[in-house]
C-alpha cells in the first residue's frame, strides 16, 4: 500500500508552508506500509521554540484555507519543542533542532520510501547544520579565535 493521493496533497502543502516560515531539514516519509494509523509523516525543525510555532501556526492555517483539512489533534504546544500535528492521513512533527538531533526520528522511519517535496522544501535540507555552524561562529571573535 502507498500514501493515498489526499495525503500526497497534505504533505506537499505542508511541506510549502514549513519552507515558507524558514524551517529546516524538511523531509517526508510514505509509512503507509508499516503503520496502520497514517499514511505519512512530514518532519521539520527550527532554531528555536517560537519559530516553531510560527511553522505549525502556518501549516495549520494552510491546509484548513486551501484544502479543508484541520487537525483531529494537536500536541505539544505548552513548550513549543515538538509540536505534532495529526490529520489522520498525515502526522507533522516540527521540532526545535535540539529535540531533531536527539530523537533523530529519520533513522526510525529510513526505510521509508521518501514522498516528493515542493522546490523550496527540498532546498531547506542542510539548513540546521549551517545554522548551528553560523551560530558557533558568532560567539567567536574574528581576530584570535577567542571567544567575545
């Protein structure tokens, strides 16, 4: 079995929508064939807790105003570092890069086969590393390596 046109939809417009708000490392897998529950899981991440707000915010937004879809849950808003979205037929998760790394749910899911995503989707792959790296190197002063 694989991830039913409806779902194809949702991740893809999700998927728009997390690259729009800036998140990080946007990926998709079919789990249609191991999970009875969903048919996809779409993850995301940001640097930090109110962008990923800002992402699910948009996400929830977009798929209720251009394809009706609302989510029957939605968890982990309290502390904003792993917020799940259920729509039944797909799961969002966007987390905050620490919980990304740390519970590094790509290597569950990596023998999923992975669902298409939009240009600018794809084109956010990457973006966590370069922004951890730009960050460690603002603490630095240019000059002597020391830190400021």
């Amino acid at each position: 079995m694989t991830a039913t046109d409806r779902s194809i939809e949702l991740v893809t417009a999700a998927a728009q929508a997390a690259a729009d708000r800036l998140a990080h490392d946007i990926i998709a897998y079919d789990v249609s064939d191991v999970l009875s529950i969903t048919d996809a899981f779409l993850l995301a991440s940001a640097p930090n807790d109110r962008q990923v707000k800002s992402i699910v915010d948009e996400i929830e937004e977009r798929l209720n105003k251009e394809l009706g879809a609302k989510p029957v849950r939605r968890e982990g808003d309290r502390d904003a570092r792993w917020i799940l979205l259920d729509y039944v037929d797909i799961v969002v998760h966007v987390q905050h890069s620490e919980e990304r790394v740390f519970y590094a749910l790509e290597r569950l899911w990596k023998d999923c086969p992975e669902l298409p995503l939009p240009e600018d989707a794809v084109k956010t792959r990457g973006k966590a590393e370069e922004h951890a790296r730009l960050s460690g190197a603002d603490a630095v002063d240019g000059s002597d390596g020391e830190l400021s």
